[in-house]
C-alpha cells in the first residue's frame, strides 16, 4: 500500500505542477479532494496518527505566513505542504521543503544572473515540491 500511495502522491504533484506552470493556479477542488483523500491511507500505515498530525504542522506554518505576508507564499503552495506532511510526516516533509526551496533558490539565482528573472518576479513552487518529494522518496 505505501509503494501506491508515494506513486499516486507523485502523479498528483506532477500533475498539478504541470498546471501551475501552464496556469500559475491550481485547481481548489484537486486541493480539497487531496486533503480529504490523505487521512484515508494511514488507515493502512504503521505508523501513528501522531506522524500524520506532526506532518501537518510545516504546512500549517506556511498557511499562516502566508496571511501575515499578504501572498507572499501562495495559499495553494503551502496547502500542499500540508497534503505532503500529511503523507509523509514531519520528517519527510521537512526533507521535502529544505530539498525544494533549495533547488528553487538555486534556479532564481541562476536565473537572476542570466537576467531572465527580476527580484520581484514570480515562480510557481509546486514543480519543485514535486522535485523535492522524487528527491525525498529515493532518499529515504
């Protein structure tokens, strides 16, 4: 059953990754299936449910940072980290986060230096939660 639930995880950020470059939003409804869907599989897991509400708190931090900074974090990007912890827990979506902001702060950089990024532009984050997520599962 985990062998599933990481390839269906990994197809639904891929696909709302293709999205969100095409479209820079994402739909609400595959938001609210996700987390209506995630609570469902640790009825097959060995861990705990103190894992899966542990896993919530990165996104439940990022939800709130994105009120106080008014969007500066996308509503839509930090509801996702909360359907990651929810799948994968605290530490695999600490992993995933630390993985994916890294790799998205390396491509501003190089961006910026080529002169194709300015610092006020926008990228969409869920690309490279998706890239972070791949690095975390063949990882752990």
């Amino acid at each position: 059953m985990k062998y599933i639930q990481i390839f269906l995880l990994g197809g639904y950020l891929l696909i709302l990754a293709i999205e969100d470059i095409r479209r820079k939003k994402v739909p609400i409804w595959a938001l609210g299936t996700a987390l209506a869907v995630s609570p469902l599989f640790w009825i097959f897991r060995e861990e705990g449910i103190d894992t899966f509400l542990l896993g919530i708190i990165p996104g439940a931090a990022l939800i709130f940072v994105s009120f106080v900074s008014r969007g500066g974090i996308g509503l839509a990007d930090a509801v996702i980290i909360v359907i990651l912890g929810m799948n994968l827990g605290l530490t695999a979506v600490i992993m995933t986060v630390i993985v994916s902001f890294g790799l998205i702060a390396l491509f501003s950089g190089g961006m910026l230096i080529a002169g194709r990024l300015r610092l006020k532009s926008t990228l969409p984050y869920i690309p490279f939660a998706f890239l972070g997520y791949v690095v975390t599962v063949i990882g752990t």
